[in-house]
C-alpha cells in the first residue's frame, strides 16, 4: 500500500470563529486584498465579520468584488494587477467557488505575474500569496484544495491552476453564512460536494484516507437529504460534508463526470452543481457495467455510504433534486457529439479507473440529457 496524502490547510469551524480566531490574520501581512462576487459575502455576513477581524488587529485592507460566476483568466489577472497596485501582502477570499478559486489563483499569479497564460494551467506553482478561504456555499471544498478552476477560452472549457502554494494558510467554516442560499444553490452546490466524493473513490489515485473522507462525506450529504430541512444543523454538516469533499478531490482528483460537465459549463452556462445532477446518474450506471469484472465492489460501497439499495433509488433522488432546482435544459445530438469529442481529451478521462471512450461518453450524454 502506497499513500501520499497531503492537506496543510488549518481549518476552525463554528459560529464567530473568523472573528473569534482573528490572531490567525495577524501574522500573514499588514494589508489584505478582499476577494469576492458583488452580493453574496455581504449578504452572508461574512465580510462584515473579516473587515472587523482585520480592524481589530489594525490591519488594512482593499477589496476587489467583481468576480463573476466561472472565473476567467482575464478576471485572474486583474485581481493580480489590483494587489500590485494596493500592495496587499494577503489574500482572503470570500464566497462561493468562484471567488475562492480566484483569489487563489491571483495568489499564485501576483508572486508569478510573468507567466504566460498558456502555461497557466500546466505549472505547478510553488510560489503564492498567503491564502484565507471562508465558504459561503457548501460544494466546492476550495477552500482546501490546491486547485483553482478557471473558464479557458483559449481551449473553450475550464481548466485548473494547480500548486502546493496554492492551499489556503486558513479556512473559517461558518455555516450563518450558508443561510442566505436559495434552495437551487443549496441543492447544486451540496451535488457538487457529492459528486467530488463519488468521483473520488472511482479515482486511479483514491486511497484509504481520501477513501475514509469520502465515505463520511457521501453519508452526511444523503443525511441531509433525508432530514430535508435547513435548518442549521443541516447547514453546518453540509459544509462540513463540502470539504471532506475538498479534501478528497485535492488527494484522489475527479473523474470523467467532471470532463462532461465542464462542457455544459462552458458551452450553456449550467451551474457546475446541476451538471452533476444531470450526469452522475447515468455514469455509475455507466461503471456499474463496466466495473464488473475489474472494480467489483465499489459501486456497492458508495451505495452503502448513501444508505441506498440500488443506483435506481439514488437516480430518482437525483432526479427530484434537479426538478427542485429549474426546468430541464434542451439539446441537440449534435451538439453533444461536440461535446463528447472535446471531453475526451481531457485529463480527468485518464484519473478513473472507469475510462469511458468517446462514444461512451456521448452515449451517457444522450441519456442523461435527451
């Protein structure tokens, strides 16, 4: 048995704690840049709580909070540009995945800012800005990820900055953040959570660890399914579940779910989340088949973890969650043929130990779409 298994992110959860444990933003700088979308850490509360932290210990700070769903490389390097010209020695980023993962990556581009944007997404940067994550969804687990998932123009899907520098120094996990979410949010973002540790345990590089995360990720989310409120005990153990979710992903990476999804992402502005909702189905029924004779078991064992008897019953809450959350999208079959032709190539194809062809590919688009 060979594990590598490597999470240096301090995480403090509980109610006040991004104020309560404001000490942790004294020693990483004396000016902070803030990193959010336009409403949601105000409404949230959480900027509020840092902005008196960081008053507290007389520290400063500037704020960029223009970063849109899906983060581009454009939006990266303004934000790297705003801490040059701020001369913010910090990062905290505030928010759902996108804020997260952008100020992450402009982290790692303002120690960088030479880099070419083509090779943005194949270095691995060991040089960043000190980083502070505090989630306002519970989905992404960015905040203990050393990833960032940017929307790639240049390859017309979306595509990871990754490096060891790029964990965050600390997450705060305050689940009043979460209580501003709609329900659609909360349903895409909790999927996306149990698609990071679904895809985790069909993962080339799973483990015990990520093994054990994953499992106790997977049993919280379909707890709060079952309890169906959201009340806060719901919240604090889905953002709990969230990032397990994050820490599996970061150790095991994700799987061919991830390459389909980026396309409607991309393609038709989907939520990440409901991606999920639309594909995940159809794919473990896709390596149940597949698995049979090379990978017995595991399709069994995330079914225990969702306390469920069989992909059926785990398709239909799928289903309910996605009617919860909009009407159903329409597509073309040739559009999915595109689609399929793109999301083969990329690398999360190769990470699982379920590797669909391309003709697999666009056969579980079809049915999961049509």
């Amino acid at each position: 048995m060979r594990i590598d298994y490597f999470m240096p992110t301090r995480v403090v959860m509980g109610e006040n704690c991004v104020f309560e444990n404001r000490e942790l933003f004294a020693g990483l700088g004396k000016k902070a840049l803030l990193v959010t979308g336009r409403k949601s850490a105000k409404l949230s509360g959480a900027q509020a709580d840092v902005e008196k932290a960081l008053a507290a210990n007389g520290q400063a700070r500037a704020l960029y909070d223009k970063v849109m769903s899906n983060p581009s490389v454009e939006c990266i390097r303004e934000i790297a540009s705003v801490i040059a010209a701020e001369q913010c020695n910090f990062v905290i980023a505030i928010g759902g995945g996108s804020p997260l993962d952008a100020g992450k990556a402009a982290a790692a581009l303002a120690c960088a800012p030479e880099t070419e944007s083509a090779a943005l997404f194949s270095t691995s940067f060991t040089s960043a800005l000190p980083i502070v994550a505090i989630p306002s969804t519970a989905g992404t687990g960015s905040e203990v990820t050393r990833n960032a998932v940017l929307t790639n123009h240049q390859a017309k899907t979306k595509a990871s900055m990754a490096g060891p520098a790029m964990f965050p120094r600390c997450a705060f996990l305050d689940a009043r953040y979460l209580s501003t979410l709609s329900l659609s949010t909360t349903i895409n973002t909790a999927v996306d959570a149990l698609s990071h540790a679904i895809e985790g345990m069909l993962s080339m590089r799973a483990s015990l660890f990520s093994d054990i995360l994953a499992k106790e990720s997977i049993a919280l989310i379909a707890k709060c399914y079952r309890r169906g409120d959201l009340e806060r005990q719901t919240r604090e153990e889905l953002l709990s579940a969230s990032t397990l979710a994050g820490m599996v992903i970061t150790n095991a990476g994700t799987v061919a779910v991830h390459a389909m999804g980026y396309m409607l992402t991309y393609n038709r502005n989907i939520d990440h989340g409901r991606t999920a909702e639309l594909l995940l189905g159809e794919f473990l029924r896709f390596a149940q088949k597949t698995e049979q004779s090379k990978h017995a078991g595991r399709i069994n064992e995330i079914l225990t973890s969702l306390n469920m008897r069989s992909l059926d019953e785990f398709c239909a809450v799928l289903d309910t969650l996605f009617r919860a959350s909009g009407p159903r999208e329409r597509f073309e079959r040739s559009e999915l043929e595109a689609y399929a032709a793109q999301a083969v190539t990329a690398k999360n194809i190769t990470n699982g130990i379920v590797k669909p062809s391309e003709q697999d590919i666009f056969d579980i688009f079809v049915k999961s779409l049509m």
